[in-house]
C-alpha cells in the first residue's frame, strides 16, 4: 500500500465521513461547507452556498469564512479524498467538528442535490486584480463585488481625477462621471485625468479615454451636464456609493439632499491650499447611521470666507492625497469591508504633514432641513 493511500485509511478511522444529502441537512441547520477544490474546478460548478477556499490557501483563509472554531463544518472535494487531508488541518488548527463528503462534489451533483456555477474571473482579470485575490479582504467574492459595482463621481477635477483612477483601477465595474466643462490648461496642474493635448475637449471625455486606457474593462459613463434639482435623481439613479468631488456649496448641497432621499453612501472631499478633508455621510447606514452634509454644515458660509481654489490657489497635490482618500473609502464601502469615516471627518495639513480625526454627530435639527435625514 502506498503512502498516501495508508495515510487516508487513517484519516478515515478518525474523521466522520457524511453523505451529501446528510451534509445538505447539516447545512441547512447552520453548518458551514466548504469546497476545497481549485478555481478551474469550481468553475465547472459547486454545490449551492459553499465557502470556495483552494485547499493550498484553506489555511490562511479559513478564520475569515468560519471564524467560530466550534461550528460544524463539511469539507468537500472532488470525491472525497482532498477533503479528509483538509478536514486533519482543519481539527489540528482547533476546528472541534469537521466531517468529510463522502463522494465530494461529483456525488453531490450526481444525486442532484442543489448545484450552481459561480460566477468566476477570467484569466485576463485574475491577471489584472492578483493582488487583490490574493487578500482575504477582497479575494473573488471582493473582486466581483466590485465588477458589478456602480459609482458616480460628481466632478472630473482635482478630486475626481485620482479618484477615478484608482476606482477604474480596482476594477469598479461602472463609473459615471458628472461634468460640465471643459479641460483647460490651467486644470493641469492638478486634474491628472487630463492631458494637454486634451485642452478644449470635454472633461467627462477626457475621463473616458484615460479610465479605459488604464482599464478597458470599466463602463464609463458620461454625464457632460450641469447637476440640477431637475436631473439629480435620474443621475443618482442605480448608483451604489457617491464620490463627491464638488467644488461649490451649491451642488455639495444638492448632492446631499439627493443621497440621503436615495439611502446612497456619500464619499465627500474638499481642498483650500494645503489643507483638505474627507468623510463619509451615510445617514441610512445600518446599523449605525451617520450624520449628513446639511448636519455638520446647515448654511452655506459667506462667499468671502469661502473663496474658490481659483481665487484663493491650492497646492496640485493635495487634491490627490484627499481624491485618493475618497477612493479608499468608495472601495470599502462597495466591499463592506473595514471601518468607513461616518461620523468622523479627516482633516490633512500639508505642511505640518498631519492627520487630524474631528468627530462628528447628527444634528437632530437638521430634519427641518433634510426630511429623511
């Protein structure tokens, strides 16, 4: 006898082995199962609501599936072998109840037992995002997430320009982009989206051509057009996250009133000179609602203590740091991962070279203002 065949005779003295419909009962009563077969395997089909973590990643990965050591699990492979040599992991990491399929994955569908195709990566994208499939945090599931994901950034300039990027980037699968103007030279300086042989050219085209160079896989769309009490929530319509990068109170304001009515994250930024600030107004977040725009500002300042980066300048480059921020928080919101800033606003100085968290609560005035707030 060889080896590894009298390695899973005794794997098999010791781990309890269950037939697929026992272990779709199990299941069904709060088990976890696992199928620990390759991509190119799983892709062929799996069995319905299975944890999909290759055996050679089962280790690293499992706390993040099943983070309660003593929750029955049912590891399945192809027809069962795999599964036992993951299961003797699985107790040696301090799993309490793990049993086996017996027969895996081929007896399971061949009894016809609830089956599915994932949805799967293609080989181009496993390329393109291998660094997020290599995170737990975003792994496939992240990583189609994001495919199917929509986000509208409100502005093309300073903000949206390295937020756009980086989103397209990430693979967020649609970007609408909101902008009237058109690219000047003097945007340049900061609005990394645009070239100069771009000049004169629409910026929501601009965007276009930059997004699907970098990433031809990315929905760009354009919405070259003054946002208004009139088109809002046709633009708004369908978005998943919000990545305002305004530079008037007035659309900041409209922005607002239009994503709380919609119940859609707000992922807003500004700038003046060195400084800049970033948050996250989500009064509908569940289970803990944040504050809104009209919370922690109710009236627009005078126009002298709010001049526009034209008027009172601002260094290129703190547009980016703050743009980039807005996207960090854009993407952990689309993935439900991590700790989003609701409620916290993050002011930077550039020339301190600091970061500064400000608190901020919901104002219970503000529904005089703001209805669904």
């Amino acid at each position: 006898m060889k080896a590894s065949d009298r390695r899973l005779a005794e794997l098999r003295s010791t781990i309890p082995e269950v037939a697929p419909k026992e272990a779709l009962a199990l299941q069904r009563s709060g088990a976890a199962l696992l199928d620990v077969r390759d991509a190119g395997e799983i892709a062929q089909g799996s069995p319905e609501g299975a944890h999909r973590i290759d055996r050679g990643f089962l280790e690293f990965r499992i706390e993040e599936a099943v983070p309660d050591p003593d929750r029955t699990v049912l590891v399945a492979c192809a027809s069962g072998g795999r599964s036992l040599f993951a299961a003797d992991a699985l107790r040696r990491m301090g799993y309490s109840d793990v049993r086996s399929v017996a027969g895996g994955c081929n007896r399971w569908k061949d009894e016809g037992l609830p089956f599915e195709r994932p949805k799967a990566l293609d080989a181009g994208a496993r390329e393109r995002y291998a660094r997020h499939l290599a995170m737990p945090e975003v792994g496939e599931a992240g990583q189609l997430k994001l495919l199917k994901s929509k986000a509208l950034l409100i502005g093309a300039g300073g903000l949206g320009s390295p937020a756009a990027l980086y989103l397209a980037a990430a693979g967020v699968g649609t970007l609408g982009i909101v902008d009237h103007d058109m690219v000047e030279r003097s945007n340049l300086q900061r609005q990394i989206l645009h070239t100069d042989d771009r000049v004169g050219v629409p910026k929501v085209a601009s965007a276009r051509a930059a997004l699907n160079a970098l990433n031809p896989a990315v929905a760009v769309i354009e919405h070259a057009l003054r946002l208004d009490s009139g088109n809002v929530d046709e633009v708004l319509a369908g978005c998943d996250v919000v990545v305002d990068g305004s530079d008037n109170f007035a659309t900041r304001y409209l922005v607002n009133d239009a994503c709380v009515r919609h119940g859609i994250p707000n992922v807003h930024g500004s700038v003046f000179r060195f400084e800049g600030q970033v948050t996250v107004f989500w009064p509908s977040r569940h289970p803990d609602p944040g504050p809104c725009y009209r919370c922690l500002y109710p009236e627009p300042p005078p126009p002298e203590l709010a001049p526009s980066c034209a008027e009172a300048g601002v260094l290129g480059i703190v547009p980016g740091v703050v743009g980039l921020l807005q996207a960090v928080e854009a993407i952990k919101i689309l993935l439900g991962a991590g700790d989003p800033l609701v409620g916290r606003l993050l002011h930077y100085d550039a020339l301190a070279a600091r970061f500064t968290e400000l608190k901020h609560r919901r104002n219970p005035g503000c529904r005089r203002r703001c209805r669904h707030c």
